[in-house]
C-alpha cells in the first residue's frame, strides 16, 4: 500500500485515504495520537488513532458500553469530555466494531489516516462520510 521507510522521513506527510495529504481532523477538542490536531500514525500506536469521526451520541454511549468513556471529563490528562459534533481520531477497530452494531459515526475521508485501509475497506468508510464545511 506504501512505504513504511518513507512514511516517517521529516517533512513528509502522512497520507489520508483519498491518497492526498492528510488534513487536520480537530484541534478543539484537540486530538491524534499526539494531540496534534491530525489522524497520524506512528508504530507506537497499537490502537491506530486512525479515523477520523464526528462524534454522536449514539456512539459515545456506544463505545462507553464497550468500556471506553470518551463523554467524561478526565481533569488530570487535560481531557474535557467529547460531545456531540465533536470530530476525534478514534481506533480503527472501534470505528468497524461500531459500524458492525450499526452505531458508527460519519468520518472526514480527507482526515481519515491510510494506515486504516489495513484494517477497514474504503468502501465501507464511503458510505459514512461526512464532509467538513470550508472554513472562512
């Protein structure tokens, strides 16, 4: 799909599953593996913060019956609690896991890291796409 060796060279983007450059998912709440706004991938990331998704309430109950509460606020790691409308990168395995019990969020393809294509199908990601308004 690509190489891995280049993925990480400095100044290199990491691409998104449209095959472009890969555009910020959230900044407020800010999100990604590294709280850097951006869906990115790295090794170190065993979950693959990958997805991009505009959070409901249908999911964030969803994924706090699976056992991760993603609506509380955690003070100490500087974590408000997401809400409805929020955008956030989640776990590839947790998008296809909501999406098999028919609770999956709308995703940004353009926000969406293609290091998920490992483990969901584009085709799948399409039919839940949500496109970001253009900021002024």
């Amino acid at each position: 799909m690509f190489d891995e060796k280049s993925f990480f060279e400095p100044g290199r983007s990491q691409l998104n599953v449209l095959g472009g450059v890969l555009e910020s998912c959230s900044i407020d709440p800010l999100t990604g593996f590294f709280r850097d706004g951006c869906c990115n991938w790295h090794p170190s990331d065993i979950g693959s913060h990958t997805v991009c998704a505009r959070m409901t309430k249908e999911f964030l109950e969803f994924s706090k019956q699976q056992g991760n509460d993603l609506s509380t606020p955690i003070p100490e790691y500087d974590f408000g609690g997401l809400k409805e409308g929020d955008f956030w990168c989640l776990c590839a395995s947790r998008w296809e896991e909501a999406r098999m019990a028919k609770k999956a969020p709308e995703v940004v393809l353009e926000s969406t890291n293609i290091k998920c294509l490992e483990i969901l199908k584009i085709e799948e990601l399409t039919k839940y796409r949500f496109k970001k308004p253009e900021s002024k």
